[in-house]
C-alpha cells in the first residue's frame, strides 16, 4: 500500500517499514479452541450437540487438573515383548484391531519438567475430532524495523514502531536578535537546549490484501495553558500528544485506486511528504513552517484518492479536506481540495539515475476567514509555540487562500539536487479593516547532498518522495574485533528564502543557509551535524545575521 510523518508503512512516504523479514516464530490461534462450532451443533443436533460440545472441551481445559485415572486391570492375554520407548518420546502408536482394522483414537500426553534433561509423561487423553481448518490462523512473528506480525497466507500484516529524535540547540548571537517579528520578546530567545525532538509510537497494518490502517502519535509534542495572546511560558507549559498518521484505506477501488479516510498529509510539498526519518537536515524548509504546515504540522483530516501507471512513472493524489490551524485533529465547517502529481521523465538503474517532476496544490476556505503566515528560526530549541519568530503576517482576514508548488529533484549516483517553489494567493486580504484585494506570498529553496562513501538516495516511485538510506557497509567497531566499518556518510547544503511582503502587509523576508553532515549508523540510527546563518528583516526587529548548530541522535523502529 501505500509515515510528524514518522515512518512509511508499505509504500507511505511518512511512515517507514521494511518488507523484509528476518527470524520468524510461529504461534497458532484457533476460535475452535474457545468456542464449539455453529456448524457442528447443527449437524450434530441442537442443545444435545452444543452440551456434548462444551464437556469435551471442559473436560479437555481441566484434564490437566484431574488426578491420573487408575490402572487398567491386566488383560487376559498378555501381548508380545517390545523394547522400552526412550525416555522423553511420546506413547507408543495405538494398536490396530486385527478383526476390523480401525485404528484407535490418537492420544495427546501431558509432560512435566522432572528437573533434569527428560520429561515425564503423566496422563493421555483423546484428542477431539478435527475441525474446519480455515477457522485456525497461522501467524508468523519476526523483528524487521519493528515487531512485525504476518498471517501464512499472507492476508494479515501488523507491526508496532516508533521514533525517537534528540536534539542539542546552540544559537549564536545577542538575545535581542531572536525577538518575534513585531518586537515582542520570545521566551527561550538565544538560550541554548537539549529536547525531545519527536517521541512517536505507531500501529499499522492491513488485511485480506484490501484494507490498511496507522494509528501514530506523537509524545514529544507539548502546549501552552495561557489565555489570549499572552507570551507562552515553560511556567504552564503541558504534554499534549499529537496524532499524526491516523487513517483507514481501501486498496483497489474502481477507477480511483487507493482510497484514504482520516488524518493524513497534505497533497502539497516534496519536502512535506518526506518521513521525519529521512530528513536530510535536522528541519523542514522555511515552506514548510509558513505554508505547509504552519499549525497543523503538514497534516489534515479528509478524503483522498491516490493511484499511478503501471510502470509506476507518474502518480497522482487528490482529495477535500476539512482545514485546522491545530494538531489535535479538530476542523469546523470549512473546506480545502488539494491534489499532487509527480511524474520520472527520467528513470534508470532502480533510481540511480532520475529525475522528478512534481506539481502540488492546496486551496480552499481559511478557517476563522483569516492566515496567518510566519517562520521561525530553522533549528528549534524548544517546543514549537517558544521557538523565536522571524517573519510573521500576523492575522489577515480574508476569503480563501490558493497555494501552489512545483517540485524538481535529481540522483545521479552519490549526488542528489532537489529544489521546491511555493506560492500562496490570499484573496480579498483586509489587514487592519482596509481591504486590498489579493496578496501573494513566496518562497522557496534548493539544496545538494552527497554521499561520500558511495551509497545513493533511495527513491520511491509510489510516493514520488525519497525514502530511506541503507548503508553499503552498517557501523561496526567493537573492542577485540579487527572488523569494522564506519556506516555511511552524507554532506550537504541548503539555501531557503521566503517572502510575506505584500501591498501593505509587512511580514518580513529571511533566507537561510544550513551546511549538514549525516552519519547513517544503518538503516534504522544516524547522528546528524547542522549548522545554521539566517538574515531576517521584519517590523519590529533589528534587521540582521544569527546563527546556531545543532546535532540529532535518530533512531526508529
């Protein structure tokens, strides 16, 4: 099918589950273990068959409590020597009667531990007749990214994950730079930090090959008690979990493909639809905090189609959305369509070579008829509502908001470029009761990474996102150990601008540049270096430079 996007689960660029499987352990279920048949008392006749039922089956769930039965007195013809059975087997086969050849019921037996290298055998009983197979469920247990589950016949898939992301925060200049657009004061303003990035746990599968289903929260997330528009404090600061991926989907719907209901990402943004897990630097762009996701962290409840070719080359989806300015899953009344298409003109050696084109779309309502706009500093150095303003519209009433945003992006071999554009409409815009028809706001940003131990971006082709990056060689350095190998290791580097001025809107402009260093440990764990220079100018601030660094510890599951 096609995972604060967590991790991909089949094919879902936002949430991330490998399909491969390692060690398995079988466990059976059977109902007929619980319950007698329908279909047997049936046949067997009413409440007679169903009482017969029920003392077989008391009679088997207790037999383990009963003293053993008595010996049977001695036949009357003693049968023929035979050789002890070794200690530990099983009883010797049950004998068949030579005058009508009908074998005797099997046998089960119970064995305890005596304490030593054997087991004895205490009792046997008859074992109860056989049942409808199909009504007993294989299941198949391994560890692969997580605890994964599988039935035999492939028809039922479950699998429980999680994220966890830690960040240490340093910002470089004087405490009166990292003021909010508008000159207020922030609460953490140049104060260093370490936090809980994301603390994210996940259920996910699907069944009878048709239907999937996520369920993903986010611990991490936290939110401010204060009435108004009074300065959040850490003095009333509280945990909220945030749901993220919360969703049910049918596969295979005539002429529309997949069909998803519930919480999801939006159909706008290469960047927004990438999983938290393979970020190649430690923030989204400055698209992402002011059009993406501004409030509801790039997701929203709705309906959505989503389909491709059969060569997979070109995808589409699209959908209606109810809009949120929160991340708790609450939206009124109002609606937003959206819809994102990409396309690989250019596809060769499984994605070592290719290039995406992508278009996105998100417009509608506003809720409230009225945006807001803003963009805090590229690096967080505490829960998002503290985080230092740099641009910021503030609240504009008006009567929709149209967004677009084509996307490019490029591998070629070690080498990957990928670059994004945003534009946003806000129609009849009437800041301070003076309306001045329809106002444009822009942004956007490029970046280049490189691999320097030779691995390549991985590229899913359903998704039209780049996916997770398995190292040629996992880090392995143990003591005693001359093996060793040192993961796999990225640079790279990103320029972002955005642009809130417009007409008599003031909300400031910033452009940032962020230098990266990954260091992928394997597949699931990496260790990220960021180092941040942003130049904002909005009303309110002192126009100029501040800079920070930061470092992540990564892992998922």
């Amino acid at each position: 099918m096609p995972l604060d996007r967590g991790f991909r689960y089949r094919g879902d660029p936002r949430l991330n589950i490998s399909k491969l499987r390692l060690a398995h352990a079988k466990t059976h279920f059977s109902r007929d273990q619980a319950s007698p048949s329908h279909a047997n008392m049936r046949k067997t006749g009413g409440l007679a068959a169903s009482a017969a039922a029920i003392c077989a089956l008391c009679g088997s769930a207790f037999a383990d409590q009963l003293p053993p039965p008595p010996p049977a007195p001695p036949a009357s013809t003693a049968p023929a020597p035979s050789s002890p059975a070794p200690p530990g087997d099983s009883a010797a086969p049950p004998a068949v009667d030579s005058n009508n050849e009908q074998e005797s019921p099997p046998t089960r037996t119970r064995r305890v531990n005596t304490g030593g290298s054997t087991s004895a055998s205490i009792e046997s009983q008859p074992l109860p007749a056989s049942t409808d197979d199909t009504r007993t469920f294989p299941i198949v247990g391994s560890w692969t990214d997580g605890l994964q589950l599988e039935s035999e016949d492939k028809q039922y898939h479950f699998h429980f994950g999680g994220i966890g992301q830690i960040d240490s925060v340093w910002y470089i200049g004087p405490a009166s730079a990292f003021n909010n657009a508008g000159g207020s004061t922030s609460t953490v303003q140049n104060a260093s930090a370490t936090l809980l990035r994301r603390a994210i746990l996940q259920a996910d599968g699907d069944l009878f090959q048709q239907f999937d289903y996520v369920i993903q929260f986010d611990f991490a997330n936290a939110s401010n008690d204060n009435d108004g528009e009074q300065a959040p404090t850490f003095g009333n600061l509280t945990t909220s979990p945030a749901p993220l991926n919360i969703w049910l989907q049918v596969r295979d719907v005539p002429y529309l493909g997949y069909v998803r209901f519930g919480n999801q990402t939006k159909t706008i943004g290469m960047d927004n639809n990438t999983s938290a897990t393979d970020l190649p630097f430690m923030e989204r762009s400055d698209n992402q905090d002011a059009f993406y996701g501004p409030f509801d962290n790039g997701f929203s409840l709705g309906i959505t189609a989503w389909n491709w070719t059969p060569d997979e080359r070109v995808t589409w989806r699209y959908g209606i959305f109810r809009p949120a300015t929160n991340v708790f899953g609450v939206a009124l009344e109002k609606y937003t369509i959206g819809a994102r298409v990409t396309a690989l003109p250019w596809y060769e050696d499984d994605g070592r070579a290719l290039i995406h084109l992508g278009l996105g779309y998100w417009g509608g309502d506003l809720v409230q008829d009225e945006l807001r706009d803003r963009a805090r500093v590229i690096l967080r150095n505490a829960p998002g509502f503290t985080v230092p303003i740099l641009v910021d519209t503030m609240e504009i009433a008006g009567s929709h908001q149209y967004t677009i945003g084509p996307e490019f992006a490029l591998v070629w071999g070690s080498l990957t470029i990928q670059a994004e554009y945003a534009g946003q409409f806000l129609t009849d815009a009437t800041p301070n009761g003076v309306n001045v028809g329809t106002v444009f706001y822009r942004g956007g940003y490029v970046e280049a990474l490189y691999f320097l131990t030779g691995e390549y971006q991985p590229y899913d082709k359903r998704a039209g996102v780049f996916g997770r990056v398995t190292p040629l060689h996992d880090y392995h350095l143990k003591k005693d150990d001359c093996h060793w190998s040192c993961g796999a290791w990225q640079v790279g580097v990103r320029f972002s601008w955005l642009d809130l001025n417009d007409k008599t809107i003031d909300g400031g402009n910033v452009y940032d540049w962020t230098a990266g260093l990954n260091w992928f440990l394997n597949a699931n764990m990496k260790v990220q270096f960021n180092a941040i220079a942003e130049h904002h100018d909005a009303p309110g601030v002192t126009p100029g430079w501040i800079s920070g660094a930061g470092v992540r510890v990564a892992f998922d599951f």
